[in-house]
C-alpha cells in the first residue's frame, strides 16, 4: 500500500492567522497578509519544505491530509 | 483531485463543535495554538490572489481542520468567492467538508452560490458530510454528543437544492471504527434509499472519488498506532456489505479529501 506523502505540490494550506503553509506540521512558507499564494509556494522557504517532505517517515495519515489511498 | 489541480485550504475555523474520536484535530501540535477564525479580509486577500496562480486547476477548499461553518462569515465569505469568480477566473472547483450540524444556518448562500450563472455549473462541486453511524447512540459515542437528526435534516435540505440545480453533490462519508462497524450496512441502505427516491446519481464505494455523482463513502480508519488493523477492518466490512472495490482500476490514486 502506497502511503507516501503527497502534498508537496498538490496543496497549499492557509490558516485562521493567514499563515500558508504545505505540510502542517512544518513551518509556513509565508503569510497571506504580506505575501500572496503564488509568491509563497514558488519561495525558497517552499522548497526548503518540499526537501523536508521528500524525506519526512512520519506515518501521520491524518484526515484530511492529501495522502495516496490504494492498495 | 486532478493531477494538475492544486488544492487551496483555508482554515476558517481552527476547532470543531464536535469532539469526535477519530478526529486529526487531536493529533496536532497545538500547544502554541490558540482557537480562532480566519477573518474575513485574509479571506478575500487571499482568493483574489488565486487569479495569480497560471497552469493549475484550483480547487478551493474553505476547510481544513476546523468545523469551518463555526465562523459566523462563512456565508458572506463564500458569497464574495462566487461573485468574484466570473467565468471561474479565481478558482473551479469549490468543496469542503463539515460535520453538517450548520448547514441550514448557511443554506441561503450555498443557494445563490450553486445558482450562479457565470460560471462552470459545477463550480460548487461537492461538499463532503462526515457522519460516521446510523443511529444516534453511535453517533453520541463516536462523537461526543447527539446531533444526527439534525445532520440528516440538513443533508435533506441540500438534495433539495441539488435537485433544482445540479450541485452540489453530497459525499456522506463513514469511517468504519469498531464503534460503528455493525451499522455500515444500515448506513449504506438508507442513504442508497434516500439518493435513489430522488432519483439522483449515486455510487457506494469504499475509496475516495471525485465525479459528478453523490458517493456513500466507508472510508478506513487513520490510526498511525495500529493502521494494519484499521485497514483489516475496513478490507472486512467493505467486503460483508457488498461494497465492491472494483473503482481501483478506474481510480488508482484516490488521495483522501
């Protein structure tokens, strides 16, 4: 079963305080107030934390998150 | 989700009126974390932004973790959304998914949303209601409190508008838990009866699709702790309510909504 991560490029998450982030439960990319979507998910902060993904083992599997569900 | 879409959350509410069991919500790190909304100027600011973003389908998603039609603007801000989304310049697909105890609160936006003419009609896609039991002695143990009836009324009042207009589809989805397993049948009996007296599109399946149709959705379990178990469980009872898992070959990458 393939429960690999895929929110690297498939989702962007802006919370109740404006701040953007790819994954939750790294850090934000960027803040809706100074900085729109666009800039934020094309930032190096972004692939920074697209690096992180890419190695991250973390089983979180959280609903909601963008995870690949098949056997 | 499209492989060239690209999904746009927003968080318009960080906590749940629920405590259902189940839930990621308590799976976070939120000890910095303080209960809020998302106002209603980041909410503009940011969807008229959307327009920015070339070459990917945007699904905008006013939902995260959070039950989002606790904030109070979810009406109005949904409403700016669709006004500004003439001929889906900021976004094409809008869903979210809610555990349905509000709904009626926002039924006359998501009425005039859905009714819009300058836009894809399908443009309200689909909202995904989180349910979880039949009865509501399953629904109070798995989520902290009654509500079912309520939920159920509400699901009623959007098929009536899915009737006139098309959309928004519903996914009412279940989560098989040891809680609620002896119930997906029942679950999925009374639903089919429900779609299939208003003669409106349906499927019953066991992964995750997005089409133009209603879907009685048994979801697994997310149990990082013991997720073969959650699996195994979920592989059984699909499997003793007839629910085929014939859409692989159709849908091979179902991610989770």
């Amino acid at each position: 079963m393939d429960e690999s991560c895929k929110v690297a490029f498939s989702c962007l998450v802006i919370n109740e305080s404006g701040d953007m982030r790819i994954c939750r439960d790294m850090e934000p990319i960027g803040n809706i107030k100074n900085t729109t979507p666009e800039e934020a998910w094309n930032s190096k902060a972004a692939t920074e934390v697209r690096k992180k993904i890419f190695v991250c083992q973390k089983p979180c599997k959280i609903l909601n998150c963008n995870y690949i569900d098949h056997e | 989700m499209s492989k060239d879409s690209l999904g746009i959350s927003f968080e318009m509410c960080n906590f749940c009126n629920l405590n259902c069991k189940m839930c990621g919500i308590h799976l976070q790190n939120r000890k910095d974390c303080k209960s809020g909304f998302l106002s209603f100027e980041n909410w503009k600011k940011g969807v008229l932004s959307l327009s920015k973003i070339k070459g990917r389908y945007i699904d905008l998603v006013p939902h995260w973790i959070g039950e989002p039609l606790l904030n109070l603007d979810f009406g109005k801000m949904m409403l700016f959304a669709f006004n500004n989304n003439e001929n889906n310049k900021l976004f094409h697909h809008f869903q979210f998914s809610t555990n349905g105890l509000l709904i009626n609160k926002h039924l006359d936006a998501i009425k005039e949303c859905v009714s819009m003419k300058n836009q894809s009609e399908n443009t309200f896609y689909f909202i995904n209601i989180s349910l979880d039991a039949y009865s509501d002695l399953t629904f109070s143990k798995i989520k902290g409190k009654n509500g079912l009836e309520v939920v159920k009324e509400n699901i009623k009042l959007l098929l009536d508008i899915q009737q006139n207009f098309g959309y928004p589809k519903l996914h009412l989805s279940f989560i098989i838990m040891e809680e609620n397993k002896h119930e997906a049948g029942l679950f999925k009996e009374f639903w089919v009866n429900e779609f299939t007296k208003r003669n409106l599109p349906h499927a019953v399946s066991c992964r995750f699709i997005c089409e133009d149709l209603n879907v009685i959705y048994f979801r697994r379990l997310s149990n990082p702790s013991d997720q073969i178990s959650a699996n195994k469980l979920h592989q059984e009872i699909v499997s003793s309510i007839g629910v085929q898992d014939n859409l692989y070959n159709k849908y091979p990458g179902g991610g989770e909504f």
